[in-house]
C-alpha cells in the first residue's frame, strides 16, 4: 500500500468500497436462499422457464 500519509484515505475509501461490495455480494445471495429463489447456473435458465410452462399447457393442455 501507499507509504505516505497524504494517500491515506484513498487506502481506506478502497477497502471501505471492497467491503461494502462483498456484503452485497453475500447478502444477495442470503436473500435469495431464504426467499427460495434460485442460484448459481439454475437462476440464468429459471425467469424463462415459466414462459415455456405456459406455452407447453397451451399446446397440450393441463393434462396429468
């Protein structure tokens, strides 16, 4: 890090802004486990999948 102390609170603005993106980071990923939602590969392909549910009822109906 810087060795002069007129740097010093762009060290610190740094590691606050770190900081503050993990925890967002982390808390999005809290928020989506307790709510069900889904993570990781499933969340990319789930926001399309009830589009195709409802297409596939349309075409062959709400058979079991």
């Amino acid at each position: 890090m810087f060795q002069s102390p007129e740097w010093l609170w762009l060290e610190i603005l740094v590691l606050v802004l770190v900081a503050i993106f993990l925890m967002a980071l982390l808390g999005v990923y809290i928020y989506k486990k307790i709510h069900h939602l889904p993570t990781g590969e499933c969340a990319s392909c789930h926001a399309g999948s009830k589009k195709m549910l409802k297409q596939y009822h349309k075409m062959y109906g709400k058979k079991s």
